[in-house]
C-alpha cells in the first residue's frame, strides 16, 4: 500500500445513517398531507433511488453541474406527485425544510470516534457528492471532525467521474496515491482505484435496511477492509 497523508469519505451510507434520517424527518411531513402510498422507509428509499438518475444528467453533459441540494429538491418534488400529492399546494417552508433533511443526517455509531482517532495521523475529509453547505451543516450537527470540507461543486463533477477524485487529491495538494478513499461502496471503490487512489472498505450492512443486498463484502482485494471505522483506525496505527 503507498503512503497515505490523507483520508477521504464517502458520507452518504458510509459516515452517516440517511435511511433512517430521511424517513424520521419524512414520516410526519406525509401523515400531515395525508400522502399514504408509501411508509417513510420507502420514501427514504425512492428518494434516494433518484440520487444517481439525476447526477447522470450531469455527468453525462445533459444539464450544467447542478449542486446536490438543486437535485435533492427536485427529486423530492417529482416522488410527491408519484405518490399523489401536488408540492405546489404544500407551503414552501416545509418542502424546503423536509428537502434539508440530507443535511441532517446522524452519524453510524463509530463515525465519531472513529473519526477523532484518525485525524490523529491522518487528514481527513470527505470526498462526497454533497455540496458544501449540505456537508457543513451536517458536520455542525453530527459532530463530524473533518479537516477541511470540499463538496462536489469544489470539483465541478460527481462521482464516479475521475475529476471527482483527482481534483480532490490536487486541492489537497496530494497526488493520488498519497490518498484513501474510506467506502462502503465497491463501485466508489474501483472508481478511486482507477484513480489511483488507495482504499478501504468499511461495509455498512444496514445502509438500505433489513433487505439489504449488496455492498455486504468487499468486491475486490482492496488495500484495507475494517469493520467499522475504530477497526479502520487500529488497523492505521492511530491512538485510540
């Protein structure tokens, strides 16, 4: 394994919980307007399975780069009317506060700790879709130590689009190598391997609730695999 100066974060599902959060914050938004086609979970889910369907737009070139939160708002309107409700007659106070619920998102239970171990040797950010005012709040909140925040519009693209990862490494004044993409994604993973980038995996088997299917075990040999994010630390060599 190179040497690695500096750590970088998948946070949707691998740093934080957003199933569980969405659907905290959603389930009282859909007993008040009465949108009964589907349970909290399953909004959180079908919100979330528009995440990647609008960043390919993007990515693709189709639209200009459109930060996460933009997205996040329109997906959210574009379910309401699937599920049969009208977001035009719901006040804008509340779709605007239920759409910065990805803002608030609580930490897994060793983020945290985990986290302050690795800043130890480590610098460590994350290396996320999310827009930087998304990421910052949520750290506000979560309590997440990061060194620096750098959002997908800092490098104008989203993953898994190579300037996603290689402009983060240059912002950082790193190469590639000197790099760690911490995930509990394989696909992230290989994404930052071709990169050149190092990398760990840390599986979340709860991400997608009890049903889960994929991202269990790790798809390649990659450099670390650690259970949960102390694991990660002891593994690194960082104090605990």
């Amino acid at each position: 394994m190179p040497p690695v100066q500096a750590l970088l974060f998948d946070v949707f599902g691998t740093v934080v919980d957003w199933r569980s959060g969405i659907a905290r914050e959603a389930a009282p938004f859909l007993a008040r307007h009465g949108i009964g086609a589907m349970d909290a979970h399953a909004f959180a889910d079908a919100w979330r399975a528009r995440y990647q369907p609008a960043m390919e737009a993007v990515r693709s070139g189709a639209r200009p780069f459109t930060r996460l939160d933009t997205l996040h708002r329109e997906n959210l309107e574009s379910l309401l009317r699937e599920a049969g409700a009208d977001p035009d007659a719901i006040p804008e106070t509340e779709l605007e506060a239920l759409n910065r619920a990805w803002h608030r998102l609580d930490p897994w239970p060793d983020s945290v700790a985990g986290l302050l171990r690795l800043k130890q040797r480590f610098i460590i950010a994350p290396l996320s879709n999310g827009n930087v005012a998304l990421l910052l709040n949520m750290a506000k909140r979560a309590g997440l130590p990061w060194d620096a925040i750098l959002g997908a519009e800092v490098a104008q693209a989203y993953k898994p689009r190579p300037e996603a990862y290689l402009r983060t490494a240059e912002i950082l004044g790193l190469p590639p190598g000197a790099c760690m993409l911490v995930a509990a994604h394989n696909d992230d993973l290989a994404a930052a391997r071709r990169c050149g980038l190092a990398t760990a995996f840390v599986p979340r088997p709860a991400e997608y609730g009890p049903g889960q299917t994929k991202d269990l075990t790790p798809a390649e040999a990659w450099d670390l695999v650690a259970p949960d994010f102390g694991a990660l630390a002891d593994a690194l060599g960082c104090p605990a």
